[in-house]
C-alpha cells in the first residue's frame, strides 16, 4: 500500500466548484513535494462550516488506486 501525506484548505465557496462537478479531481502537493490527484468525491464527508481544513492521508493500492482517505488528529 502506498500512503501519501498532505494539507488541504478550502473554503466553503471554494468546495462548491467541488461539489457542483465542475471540477472532479483535487490536486494538491505531498509532504515530499509530489503531485497527488484523486477524486473529490472523497473529501465530501470532510466538509464542515468552514470547508475542508487539515491534514490528510492518502491510501492507494499497488495499482493507484484509491483505498482510503483519513483526516489526521
């Protein structure tokens, strides 16, 4: 399994591009600088009042696939 680190901050107006599908994937930097990309339908159950705030990780199967995405403490 493949585990990638990162920080996500978006407001609630920014989430609505999200939420609306105009735009389908989220791109963002790792901790080690790498491009991540996944389906933003997995940040769904993270919206609160205040958008999509805190740190994630990423957990992809051998072939990149997504397995899992968990909001760290």
């Amino acid at each position: 399994m493949l585990k990638y680190v990162f920080e996500l901050h978006l407001s609630p107006t920014q989430y609505l591009d999200y939420y609306r599908g105009k735009v389908r994937h989220v791109v963002v930097r790792g901790a080690t600088g790498q491009k991540i990309q996944f389906p933003a339908s997995l940040v769904q159950r993270f919206v609160s009042a205040e958008g999509i705030q805190g740190k994630f990780t990423l957990t992809c199967d051998d072939q990149n696939k997504c397995v899992s995405l968990e909001r760290q403490a």
